[in-house]
C-alpha cells in the first residue's frame, strides 16, 4: 500500500506541496514524493508557497523548510492556522536544528511534525504514512459530514428534496437567472383526491403511491430541473430558463405523463392526476414567497376547475397577490378576476 492510499481514493494523484529555497534539496525531495505518487507543487521561496496555498484547491499536505526568502515557514504556519480554511492543512516543517526548543517553536507556531537535517528517504515515507492518516480521517469526517447534509436535505418518505432545501435551491437559480436574464419557471402540483386513496387502501399503500410519484416525477423533468416535496401530496418544480409558453408547455407534459402511468401497488392500479398552478418569474423578481403565493392561488383555481388540469398565472402578479385573500374565501368576484389572468388547460 502506497502511504496516500490510507487517505486518496480517488483516481488523480495527492498533491503535495514542496517550498524548500534549495534548488539539490527541492529536487530530492521532488523525486522520492512522485516516485511513492504524488503529484508535487513545488515553490522555492515562502511568497511562492503562500501564493500556492491561497489557491482553491490547495495541496492538503505541505512539506516545508522552516528558513526561506521572503515568509519563513514559522510565518506561513502561522497564518494557515489563524484563518478559516474549507480543509486541514498538514505541515511538516523541515529544520536544519533538532534541538528541543525549536521543535517545540515550530509545533507551536502550527506545524504538525518536524524533520531534521539531514534525513533519509525511508524516514520521509515515515512521516508521510503519518501524514497520510490524518488527512485521511479528516475526509472521512469531511464525507460523513456531507452525507448528513445531504440527508437532511432530502424528504425522507420520497427522496425529493425538502421544502427547505428545495427553497434554497430555488432562490439560488432566481439570482442566477437575474443575472443571466432568464425567466424562471415554477411549478406547484397537487395530487387530486390523494385523501381517497389513503381511505380505499390505507396509508401504508399511500406511501407507496407519493414514492413511485416522486419516482415519476424526477423521471419527466429535465437533469437540471429539480423537484420538492412541499408537504402531504403537495410537490414543487422549478425549471430554470422557461418563460410563459415553456412553464405551460411542461407543466402540461408532466400532467399528461403523470395521468397516463397509473400506480400499481401489488395488484392494485391507483391512478394519479395532478392539478398545476404553473407561473413564470421574470429576470427581476426574485422574491420566492410571491412565487409561491401566485402558483398557490394557480393551483386553487386548477382544483376549483375540476383537477386534472393547469392553471398558468399571468406575470399581473399584484393584481392577482391581493386578489388571494377573497380567492381562498372563494369570492365569486375574485375568482372571476383571477380567471382573466389565468390560462385554463382542462384534462383531455
């Protein structure tokens, strides 16, 4: 086992930092390091090495000479442990003295191990293998880490992302297509009469029927759209790019896919439709809650109309965000309001 085995798994080769002023010192230390695999970064005076490091991606391991031109190695460990860094830096400080003091110096200043002048190869890889571990338990730490982000990002029952985190998402891609221009579009569904399907079957069998709908779901939006669930039978889509004619365009194809692939639970075949509230964001709006609350008012229109069909909302968004209010007590006069503002695509 090479040493970085014990903490890169990955098919690219570790890479590791050499800032040694020694032009003989820095060309040794450069052939044993690729010869047990590393890729080698080297840098012959401290303001090179600090240029190096404050690079993204920055070598994880630095093997330095602790007196250089311009910052001393002391100065560099120094500042590696006084900043905030995404990762660990492991530092093995070379030095021309072994005496106590000045090992103790340099451990104090940051460094993770010391090696003195001059050594030989076998006791490198030594301190290497050490190194190795380290850097190798923080990614450890660093994966599980994200893998509990992840996981707490995502819907347990359905695998979609979370309300919270479909909303960061979201508001990430309306700054993203502020600047690019770009509409976005947004889609908020509700799975009609889903009560029924609870009560016919029990809900052990409705948990079934959002899984394999959010199996569907994911299965007819683009690779860069993402879909949420918002809570009970209730899913969101965003599409990034797709202005008024797009948001309606797919919302009707994933209505239609979704009517059209009923559920089938043992011997059971439940179908499924949806009712759409479908709107657009223009460049300029940015503001996730009116997104949301014009798609909701959609979407109770959708239902009102006889579910199974989608109801895209027009850009008049504050004509139709004061109308909401009276349209949630059904207003007759509000409904009728909305309606000329809304697109009506009835089921076939």
């Amino acid at each position: 086992m090479e040493p970085f085995d014990l903490w890169h798994s990955e098919t690219d080769k570790p890479r590791v930092l050499v800032a040694e002023d020694d032009g003989v010192a820095r060309l040794i230390l450069q052939h044993w390091l690729t010869a047990l695999g590393f890729e080698v970064v080297t840098a012959s005076d401290g303001d090179e090495a600090w240029r190096v490091l404050e690079q993204p991606k920055a070598p994880e391991l630095l093997i330095m000479d602790w007196v250089m031109p311009g910052i001393d190695g002391i100065e560099i460990c120094r500042r590696l442990r006084e900043g905030s860094r995404e990762y660990y830096h492991y530092i093995l400080m070379i030095t021309g003295r072994s005496d106590l003091h000045h090992v103790v110096h340099a451990l104090e200043s940051g460094a993770d191990d010391c090696l003195t002048k001059p050594f030989e190869e076998p006791e490198l890889k030594a301190r290497i293998r050490v190194a190795c571990r380290i850097l190798g338990l923080q990614n450890q730490l660093i994966q599980a880490r994200e893998e509990l982000r992840v996981q707490s990002m995502k819907d347990s029952l359905t695998g979609l992302w979370n309300r919270s985190a479909f909303t960061e998402l979201f508001e990430q891609e309306l700054d993203r297509a502020r600047r690019k221009d770009e509409h976005t579009g947004f889609l908020l569904l509700d799975l009609d009469r889903f009560k029924q399907v609870n009560d016919t079957y029990g809900h052990m069998t409705g948990d079934v029927v959002l899984r394999k709908t959010a199996r569907l779901l994911r299965e007819n939006v683009r690779s860069y759209d993402f879909v949420g669930r918002y809570g009970g039978e209730e899913f969101l889509i965003a599409i990034p790019g797709c202005d008024e004619a797009q948001a309606q365009k797919h919302a009707e194809r994933i209505r239609r896919a979704m009517a059209a692939a009923p559920i089938r639970v043992g011997s059971e075949e439940i179908p499924i439709t949806f009712s759409i509230g479908a709107v657009s964001a223009p460049p300029d709006h940015h503001n996730l809650e009116e997104v949301l609350a014009v798609a909701d008012v959609a979407l109770y229109h959708a239902k009102s109309s006889g579910r199974n069909c989608t109801v895209y909302c027009s850009r008049d968004w504050p004509e139709v965000l004061a109308a909401q209010g009276a349209q949630r007590s059904c207003c007759e006069s509000c409904a009728a309001a909305l309606a000329e503002r809304c697109v009506l695509r009835p089921a076939e």
